[in-house]
C-alpha cells in the first residue's frame, strides 16, 4: 500500500487508524453480516452510531445542555439560505463579515431574505487579512453577526472571535472545525461541512444553541430547511456512511487528547512551513502574518512557470495536492488536524531542496 502526503484542501486527509478501521468494518459491520452502509437508520446499530457522534462531540466541544446536535445534508452552502431563511424577514438585518469566497456566497444568499450589512470585507487586498474588532461596522440591531473563521482559498484564519456586544454569532467553520477550542457563549450557531477536518463529504455538523432556535419567528418556513424540523428527531434519512466516518474521527480526536492537543500540533505544523517560506524572499506568504491560516498555507513564487515546476517535482516526491485555488494559483499545503507531522517536515524538506536547486 502506498500512501502519498496528502495537502488536499477538501475532501481532504483522513486518519489512518480511521480509515483502516471502517475498511475492517466495512463489509460486516460488528459481527452482524451487513454493513452500516446496508442498514435500517432506524435500526439499533445505527442509532447508536448517531447517539455515539453526538456526544462525543458534545464533550469534545465542552457543550451544555443549551445546545443541539445536527446532522444534516447539503453541505456548508446550503447552510447559506437556510440561516437567513429561518432569522432574516424584509426590515431586519443581519451583519456579516467579508474574508473571502465563502463569505461572498453566504452574502449573496442572505439578501434574497432581508438587509444585509457587510460590517468588513478586506476585498481591497484580495482577502489577504481579517479585520481587528475596531474595524467592525456593526449594526445596533442585527439578528446575527456571520463570519468565517478560517478561509481556504486566500490562507487566513480569525485568531478569536470577533466582538459583538452581545449579538449571536453565526460562524461557518468548516476548514477549522474542532482545530482548537472556541468560546462558545459568544455562538449563536456553529456549522461546517465534514470533509475537511471531521470525516468525508455528506454531512454538514450544525452546533446551535437553544434560545437561538427560539428566536425563529417565521412560522411558514418549508419543512426541510426549518431548524425546529431536525431537533430531537431523525426527520428524513442521514447520510448514514458519513455520520458513522465522524464518529470515527471524533474518537480519535478524543484519544489524541481534544481539542486542546490539537491547538498545539496545528500551530507547531504551520509553524514550520512559515517558518521556511520568511526565511528569505524565495517564497512569498499571501496572507498577512497576523492572519495566517494554520490550516491553508499559501504562498507564491517569482513566476508561474517556476510555481509549475514546483507543483510539478512536488509530485515526484509523493507530495500531493499543492497546487492552489483555481481562483488564485499558487501554492497551498492544507494541513488539517488528520495531516500529519512527516507530512509537513517532507514538504518542508523539499522547499528547502527547490530553493537550493532554483534560488
């Protein structure tokens, strides 16, 4: 078996020790002849299996009984309509903050419902920075304040949360979920598609808190994308395969030690690439240093031709999935909490030939 390192952005790398325990389950799941894939989701197995993510999830985060646990599909995107859909009527407002692509695509979506005040966008400098809480033009009313916590595509990541005097926090997570630990009193809601740090693409975790549910005011909501639909309740059948993958990786999360271990090891990781790419002007960070992403590392070289060869001799040595955003080129070596350390020191090693070779 042959395993390469692997930078991908999304669906991107998976524990081993996970996928080597779903491939050993895979066919007969737990002595019982048929896969998880094959059964009932409102057989025993499965229920468990869904109780299980939950609360492991639940004591990784550190929730209370204010907050529920979704499971849904659709993936981040959808989760774009069905916010304002659900808090956002004509006369409210709704403040978020503009870091990147996926911001611009939630914006987009939110101002089919209701007004929408961008309270920062650093489009200005092609995204390369996320704003200090004095930058902030909130509004005195708003329902909630949307930001993304770590953007993939430009390499820049909020080191805390943004300052809201109280206002809910909506926060698409999805490429820094359960990297580190979050203040959830400030949360209003906390979302993120799976396939980057939690397991592979199909679900969508959403984190909410109860008296945030209760200030759903719309009572004409279609049945699927009303929050109150999925509480307490499997609605319509999950995405069986990709909630029992999460479980998997939520264990595993918990016996490397939370999310306080995995703080340490994202830092330390990211470190070393940064560490590499300031050494000198060889390489070029895209993102300002105050808001450098631990999860996507972006950076550029002097030409496209030289970044081609990079990507290009990367490949040789079992690098795999360097090349950046169609949207921005260049280089981007996404470390997620399941990237492990030799992956890095090998990228890091190799920058260090390439420079040596074409410096």
């Amino acid at each position: 078996m042959k395993r390469v390192h692997n930078f991908s952005a999304g669906p991107a790398v998976l524990p081993l020790e996970v996928l080597q325990k779903a491939q050993a389950e895979l066919v007969d799941y737990h002595g019982t002849g048929t896969s998880i894939m094959e059964k009932s989701h409102r057989g025993a197995d499965y229920i468990e299996v869904d109780a299980q993510a939950r609360e492991r999830l639940t004591r990784i985060l550190g929730l209370g009984d204010d907050f529920e646990v979704l499971f849904l599909q659709g993936g981040a995107s959808t989760q774009f309509l069905t916010i304002p859909f659900n808090y956002l009527a004509e006369g409210q407002t709704a403040d978020y903050i503009n870091t990147g692509t996926w911001s611009k695509k939630a914006i987009k979506e939110a101002k089919l419902f209701g007004n929408v005040n961008v309270a920062f966008t650093s489009e200005d400098s092609n995204f390369s920075r996320v704003p200090g809480n004095d930058e902030l033009n909130l509004s005195p009313d708003a329902r909630y304040v949307h930001f993304t916590s770590n953007n993939t595509i430009f390499g820049t990541q909020f080191k805390s949360e943004p300052e809201t005097n109280g206002v809910p926090l909506v926060c698409d997570a999805s490429s820094d979920f359960l990297s580190r630990p979050v203040d959830l009193d400030k949360y209003g809601m906390i979302y993120a598609g799976a396939q980057k740090n939690l397991g592979p693409a199909g679900v969508t975790i959403v984190v909410i808190r109860k008296d945030f549910i209760d200030k759903i005011e719309k009572t004409d909501l279609p049945t699927m994308i009303n929050y109150k639909t999925h509480v307490g309740t499997m609605f319509n059948t999950p995405p069986v395969f990709s909630v029992y993958m999460v479980n998997l990786v939520l264990e595993w999360v918990e016996s490397k030690g939370g999310l306080k271990y995995f703080e340490e090891f994202n830092k330390n990781k990211a470190a070393l690439i940064y560490n590499e790419i300031d050494a000198d002007s060889f390489y070029r960070g895209t993102a300002e240093k105050a808001s450098r992403s631990d999860m996507n590392v972006c950076f550029r070289l002097d030409t496209e031709e030289l970044e081609a060869a990079f990507l290009k001799e990367a490949k040789s040595h079992d690098l795999d999935a360097l090349k950046g955003h169609r949207s921005v080129g260049g280089i981007r070596a996404s470390i997620y909490n399941a990237c492990p350390q030799e992956s890095v020191e090998a990228l890091v090693a190799f920058m260090k030939e390439f420079r040596a070779k074409n410096g």
